[in-house]
C-alpha cells in the first residue's frame, strides 16, 4: 500500500473517532432532563441546578488538566458559555422547558453558516440534506411548542442559540489546547458568575433550596460529571477531527433523545408529561437527515483547509 492510501485510511480512521466522541457527547448530554426532572430536584430554580452542576463538572475535570494555558483567544469561548448558561436559564423561566431547549438547537443553523461560508471548512455534499431535515425538524418542533409562548422566553432562547454557536465555534478554532483545560475554565467562570445567584435563592428560600441535601448530593453530582463536564471534553476532541458544522448536526440526537431517558426514569412520577406528536415527527426528521448523512456514505474530499488543519488534529487531547 502505497503512503498517500495509508494517509487517506488514518483520516477515515480520525475522522471516524471524532464522529464517535460527538456522539458519545450527544448521548450523555440527552440524560439533562432525566436530572432535572428528578423528583427529589423538584422546586429547584435553573441557576441553582447549573451552579452545583458547573462545580461537579469543574471538581472532576480539573485534576485532568495538564497544560494550563491562557490566551486572550478563550475569551470569547468563555463569555459565550457563560452568556449561554444565562440565556438558557432565563429562557427556561419565560417559557417552557421544552421551547427553551429546542430553541437552544437552532444554534446549528448558526455553526453550519459560519463554518462554511466564513471559515471555509470542508463540505461533504451529504452535509446540505442532514441540514435540511435538522432544520425542518427543529423548525415542526418550534412551530407547535412556541404557539402560546411568551416572546420574552423566545427572544432568549434564540440569544442561548447564538451562544451555543460560540461555544461550538471557539471550541474548534482553540483546538490546540487541551480540551479538559478549555472545558474546566468555562465551568468555573459559570459557577463564579451564577453563585451570587444561587446564595439569594438558598436565602429566599430558607435553605429549603440551593444547598444539597441527602441524595440530592449523588444526583447533582451525576448531573455536572456524567451530563455536563465530561460530555464537552468528548464534544472538544471530536470538534479537533470533524467541522464544526458536522459535529453541531449530530449532536441534534441529544434533545431528541432528552424525552426517552425523561420517560425511562420517570415516568412512573406525579406531573409527567409524555411527549407530543410534533415532538416524535420533528425528531424523526432530526434522525432521518443523521441516517442520509452517514449510512453508506463515503468519506468526505480532503481539501487544503483540512489539510492545513491536520497539524492541530495531533495535539494531545
């Protein structure tokens, strides 16, 4: 074999590992409402529930930094995900959870436009379809759930989509840091910022709220490690292999997975919801574009952007 094949085979292979850790990080990130809507969480405010969720996240991602490295290049990085913290937050108290999150999920519309027409990355002719249907999707989805929703909360959750772009687009330019580093900052700039936030609430409330208690400890603690912290270092080293407009489509499965774990752990619960119709249509829709984008499809051309990327793709993780 000759070594421009034996080249071509690596990048199939890179290209194949970074699609996994996306979708490993979609998979965890779907389990948010199983921790939010647990019964023992009930009466929690938003800001609450992110503050003990970005210090578990922070405790756990922190001993795995190595290089901790600063450049005035994170900045935007850390200022979108904390701005996204807040807008989702804010978007998930003026309307219902649902829209807040679905909203949040326009933000690949977003990643898919600055990725390709500003920074140039690759384009697999499959990309346009998975697009396409996430769009329409998202857009049956929105349609239904925002038909009596407050403007307020939509003009929010469309500010926590802009913001989720951000991330997702710092996070692919700042790849040559390590992602445990990145992904332990932007953690710990949320939990200074929502920890005012947080001491008013356990305050208002009496201490009933703000402080874990009991078994509130190992849920927190499950929600900010196995949802938050470690889904975006998986998300940060597939983001070093994939464009950042692929990885934004995939990680379309986490919110239509949110409702399946939501039923498998709590359905038996007072006050849950099964999902709607347009829910099950515009996730179906959501999956339809992932499957035309990836079952028998070839590998996507090398061209001289990923080639002037592939210096990056081998920094230590």
């Amino acid at each position: 074999m000759n070594q421009p094949a034996i080249d071509e085979a690596d990048e199939a292979r890179d290209r194949a590992v970074g699609r996994a850790l996306v979708v490993a990080a979609a998979l965890m990130w779907s389990t948010a409402g199983m921790f939010a809507k647990a019964p023992h969480l009930a009466g929690w405010p938003g800001p609450s529930l992110a503050f003990w969720r970005a210090v578990f996240a922070s405790a756990v991602l922190l001993p795995l930094v190595r290089q901790p490295r600063w450049s005035w290049k994170m900045a935007p990085m850390v200022v979108c995900f904390v701005a996204m913290n807040y807008t989702f937050l804010t978007a998930m108290t003026k309307t219902e959870a649902a829209n807040a999150i679905w909203l949040q999920n326009t933000a690949p519309i977003w990643v898919f436009l600055v990725s390709v027409f500003l920074f140039r990355e690759p384009l697999h002719p499959r990309d346009i379809p998975m697009a396409i249907c996430g769009a329409i999707g998202v857009g049956v989805i929105l349609a239904f759930e925002t038909r009596n929703a407050n403007l307020e909360g939509i003009v929010y959750g469309l500010l926590a989509a802009f913001t989720y772009a951000g991330v997702v687009l710092s996070l692919r330019r700042l790849r040559e840091y390590q992602s445990s580093w990145l992904i332990a900052l932007n953690h710990l700039a949320t939990a200074v910022v929502l920890a005012p936030l947080v001491y008013a609430d356990f305050q208002e409330s009496g201490g009933a709220t703000g402080w874990p208690h009991g078994v509130q400890w190992p849920l927190l603690a499950g929600f900010g490690i196995l949802q938050m912290g470690l889904p975006y270092v998986l998300f940060a080293r597939g983001l070093k292999r994939i464009p950042g407009h692929e990885a934004s489509g995939i990680v379309l499965l986490e919110p239509t997975l949110t409702p399946l774990w939501v039923f498998l752990a709590w359905s038996w619960a007072p006050g849950y919801e099964s999902p709607r119709w347009w829910t099950l249509v515009g996730g179906g829709l959501i999956l339809l574009g992932l499957a035309f984008r990836y079952v028998g499809a070839n590998a996507a051309p090398k061209d001289a952007t990923t080639a002037a990327d592939e210096p990056q793709r081998q920094v230590d993780d």
